[in-house]
C-alpha cells in the first residue's frame, strides 16, 4: 500500500516520540486555524439561537445548523450560526 507506515522502534522513548508526531501531524491536518475565533460550543450556539440544547441537536440533524467534528469535540461557527439565523427569518 502506498500509505502504509511501519513503525520500528528500538525503545519506549521513541516509540512514543514516533506516535506523538503522527498524531501532531494529524490534528494539524483537521484544524481550521482561520475559524479558531469563531468556534463556538454547543451551549453557546443554544443560548446565539435561543433555544434548548436538544432542540439544537434536531435542528442540526435536519440540516438547519451545520456542525463540526474534530476528534470527539464538537463545535459550530458564530459566524454560520448567524446567516442560518437570519436566512430563516426572511
């Protein structure tokens, strides 16, 4: 396989160093640093909307909301949360 790693290591030390950079450069791949501001919890995209957490949630699996993932955290952006806001109102 083309993107298939072999993980050697002699010691404890520097299997761990090995791991930690692979994981580094997976997160660096899955972040969007010109979002980092804008990032926003569940709570705090409820409280934008006016609503309850699991209404939130139903709203978000209707497609009203866009949610993102990285890793297991979960978060929406200020900014979209905003447009979907006012573009339901009209």
């Amino acid at each position: 396989m083309e993107n298939e790693k072999v993980i050697i290591a002699t010691d404890r030390k520097t299997l761990t160093d090995v791991l930690n950079e692979m994981f580094k450069k997976r997160t660096e791949e899955k972040a969007l640093p010109e979002f980092e501001g804008d990032k926003i919890s569940k709570l705090q995209a409820a409280k934008i909307a006016g609503i309850t957490i699991p209404t939130l949630n139903k709203l978000t699996t209707k497609g009203k909301f866009k949610q993102y993932n990285l890793g297991r955290r979960k978060y929406f952006l200020r900014s979209e949360m905003i447009e979907a806001l006012r573009n339901n109102k009209s």
